[in-house]
C-alpha cells in the first residue's frame, strides 16, 4: 500500500497552500494506524516526503525557498536531497520554511534548550529559546527531561519558527522514573509512543539512538574506555539491553521507527550513542562500529523515503577531526553529517564554547554540516540564557570559517564588505555586518576616543587610517 501511495499521482492540497503538502486518491484505501487518524481526526493528505518527491523529479515549496536562502537552484536542493546528501527538515504538520543541511550549503548551527530534574521552569526554557533566535541559531532541540515534557515540547513548537528537534527517549525514561518505576522498566511500546507522540505534535527532527546495539557494545566492553559511554540516549539503550538480555528495539525494529518518521516527514537524526567522551576514547572501535551500523541504517531509511543525518563526535583530538569526517562520510554515502563539537580539550571547563568552536571550524572546513553548539556550562550545569547566546554566536563563528574554507559560494563575501567598512573606518557599516552587532557596539562604547574614526587601541597610531595614508599618499601626517 505505502508503495501504492509512493507511485500515485499527486495533487496540490489547497487547504494547505505554500506548505508543501500533498494528497492522492488512494489515502482512503491505506491501513492508517487508529493513533493516526480516526482516533486524532486528522486529515491524511501528506503520504509523501520530500524525498519521495524527489525522486518524482519534483521541486516543492520548501525546495524553492531553500533554495533562495542558499543561493542555489532549487534543481541542486532536491537532486541533493535524493542522493542522500542534503535533508531538508520539516515536519509535514509545521507551518515552517524548513531548513536545507548537507553537502554544498552553508554549515547550520543548532542549538540545545531543555528542562532538567532540577530546573523545570517553562518560562526559562523559553528565554533559551529567544536567546538562541536572537543570536541566529538555525535549529533548535529540546532535550527536557523535567516538569512536563509534553508541554515544554508544545510551547516551544508554538514559539519557534525554525526546525526542532527532540530526542524522544528522553520523555519517555524521565516520565518511567517521574511515575516511580525504574529506569529499566521501560518497554519497547513506550519507546515507539514517544516517538509518534512527537511527530504527531510536529518535531520536525528526532534523535534515535539505533546504533547502540549488543554488538557494539560488546565491542566497547572487549576494547576498553577510559571514559565508558556518555551519551545520555547511549547509556540508557546500553543499560537496558543488558538487564532484559535483549536487542535495542530501535535496532530490532528499526523499519518501525522509519514508518513513523514516514508519516510526518521526520528526518531521522541517527545518534551517536558511543561517542568519545574524552580525547583518549576517540576513534575507537565501539565509535567506527557505530558509525559502519548508522551507514546501513541510513540507506535503509533512505530507500523507504525518509531522509537522515548521522551524528558524530564528540571529544577529539585536533589531528584526528579531518579523517572523521571523512571516514562518516564514505560509510555513511556522504549522509548530512551533525556533530558536537568536537571538542579538542578535556582541560577547560567553563570555556568549552572554545574548545568546541576550535573543532566545530575544522569539522565544517573538513565537511561538516550541522554543528551542534557548546556552551560555556558544558560539564558544569544547565546552561542559562546567557550560556546559550554565547554558544550560538560561537559556534556560527565556526560554522562560518568552515564555510571559507571549503569555499561555500558566497562565504567570504560579508568578510571582504567588513574589510572594505574597516578601511573607510565606518563603524555603522562594522557593528552591521558584525555576527554579533551588539556585543560589538557594547564594546565600542564602553571607551570613547576623542577621535571618532579610531578605537581607543591605537588611539593617534591608527595602522588603518596610516596605512591609507601611505598606499594612497595622501596627507603628511596623521
């Protein structure tokens, strides 16, 4: 049937104008799950994903629109889409442009917000949120695992124009032990709900941890970590496979999790549930195992229609980061790929927003995608609003020099019109094209120099204004 509804003709939903949505004559004949809709009421009219229309040489609204914001063809987005190499994350349930990620775009920026057992407050997580828009992050993941999860969910869905992402282990392991049982009391069932609850709510991407299996983690065991596991998703799949003697269920049923992801055009955000957690853990076995398992998982994905990214590391050393990148990108046939850094230090807390964007840049230069930020609480405690903004801005710092590097059309424009700003010392033009205009202005104004055209560095010895003077020979002195 789904196979059925791939190959029927497809005509414009007028209910739903400019958001992308489809519907075919043969919806009323498909075994649509209860949950889905005639207990919810919900009109099916959206069996198709941007891929599936892909492959039907199709070029959708939210193609065109990328497709603008990158400065490309729409033709590059969605033949990009149907190799694998780019995913373009909307839910087909948000009112949302969506966002385009992968090979030959610019490097996106996320960044994480989310409750926690000890600070549940909605109204904080929502001064994340705003900080994150504000400082220019392009997705955003709530990873709540406190108060009421559902709602914090639906709160930032409301208050949110780009992509969200969510991790629904989180809901449901913090819901099992909010109710009294034991972490390992969860069910196969209770993880499923919780990743339908969420594409049904509108997440337009989730973390699944399906690469955490038996296998690889024997494999973690036989090889031995200074550091063991520290995803939170990771750890949870680990220990529960080894207290019910059984396989992952999102490994073991993992065509499960992509006909969900199916129904709402969820991409599916592959996790790296082995990632090193320190330096001395990097590119282990248990890490290239996982990787060699997200590959195969994301071409099965792929062929049902649903598009990937894979996750990645982590905590590495600088010299390693390049042949990671490289190496996700051919087991994984050059799959978005969304990293964590990779922090190149284990030795500075409380500056972690560095140590990330030192490895995020060269993980971008190398091909990285989607740079997952850090910021300045990492290790320490949840982050604040302020911790949030300056994770973003970091992280864009990065995303952006990896953009030059690997010579993103257009890249290094905003750059040469700063250097032009600089040389005619106009300040306006500066703070404008600045990533941060305001931290940049706040500066300026702290010391006000007597004249104007210079900062209070150089103050008379301005090497700018002298510079000019000599190259140009103009003027005798300053």
């Amino acid at each position: 049937m789904l196979e059925q509804a791939e190959k029927a003709p497809f005509e414009p939903d007028t209910d739903n104008a400019g958001e992308g949505m489809r519907k075919t004559p043969v919806l009323a004949s498909l075994p649509f799950r209860p949950t889905l809709n005639a207990r919810l009421g919900v009109r099916m009219t959206n069996m198709t994903t941007q891929l599936i229309a892909a492959r039907k040489g199709r070029i959708t609204p939210e193609m065109e629109k990328a497709a603008i914001s990158e400065n490309v063809e729409p033709s590059f987005i969605r033949d990009g889409i149907l190799s694998g190499s780019i995913a373009l994350t909307k839910n087909n349930r948000r009112a949302i442009d969506g966002l385009a990620i992968g090979a030959g775009l610019r490097t996106k920026v996320n960044a994480n917000i989310g409750s926690s057992g000890y600070d549940s407050d909605v109204a904080n997580e929502m001064e994340k949120v705003d900080a994150a828009l504000e400082a220019g992050a392009d997705a955003i993941m709530d990873l709540s695992t406190g108060g009421d999860i559902p709602a914090i969910r639906k709160t930032v869905l409301e208050r949110c124009p780009v992509p969200l992402g969510t991790v629904p282990l989180y809901q449901c392991a913090a819901e099992n032990v909010a109710e009294g049982k034991h972490l390992l009391d969860l069910t196969a069932e209770d993880m499923f709900a919780a990743i339908e609850n969420h594409g049904r709510d509108g997440v337009d991407f989730i973390t699944v941890h399906c690469g955490v299996t038996l296998a690889s983690v024997k494999r973690l065991k036989d090889e031995g970590r200074l550091l063991d596991i520290v995803s939170r998703g990771g750890a949870i799949h680990a220990k529960w496979m080894e207290y019910h003697g059984e396989e992952n269920p999102l490994y073991a049923k993992y065509d499960r999790v992509v006909e969900i992801a199916r129904e709402y055009d969820m991409t599916l955000s592959l996790g790296d549930g082995l990632r090193p957690g320190c330096l001395a853990d990097a590119t282990d076995r248990a890490q290239v195992q996982e990787t060699i398992i997200l590959g195969e998982l994301a071409k099965r994905a792929r062929k049902a229609g649903v598009q990937v990214m894979i996750e990645g590391p982590g905590h590495m050393p600088l010299d390693q980061i390049e042949a990671n990148i490289k190496l996700q990108k051919r087991l994984c046939e050059n799959a978005p790929f969304y990293v964590l850094g990779p922090l190149v230090t284990d030795i500075a807390p409380g500056y972690d927003h560095i140590t990330s964007a030192i490895g995020g840049a060269i993980a971008a230069s190398a091909g990285a995608d989607f740079l997952c930020y850090v910021t300045p609480a990492e290790h320490l405690r949840l982050p604040t609003p302020a911790d949030v903004r300056e994770g973003v801005i970091a992280a864009r710092i990065a995303a952006h020099a990896g953009d030059i590097a690997k010579g993103v059309k257009g890249a290094r424009d905003r750059d040469d019109k700063m250097a032009r700003a600089r040389k005619a010392l106009d300040w306006e033009a500066q703070f404008d094209l600045a990533l941060d205009p305001k931290k940049a202005r706040e500066r300026r104004a702290e010391t006000k120099p007597t004249d104007t055209d210079v900062c209070t560095m150089c103050a008379s010895l301005c090497s700018i204004k002298t510079g000019v003077m000599a190259v140009d020979g103009a003027g005798k002195s300053l």
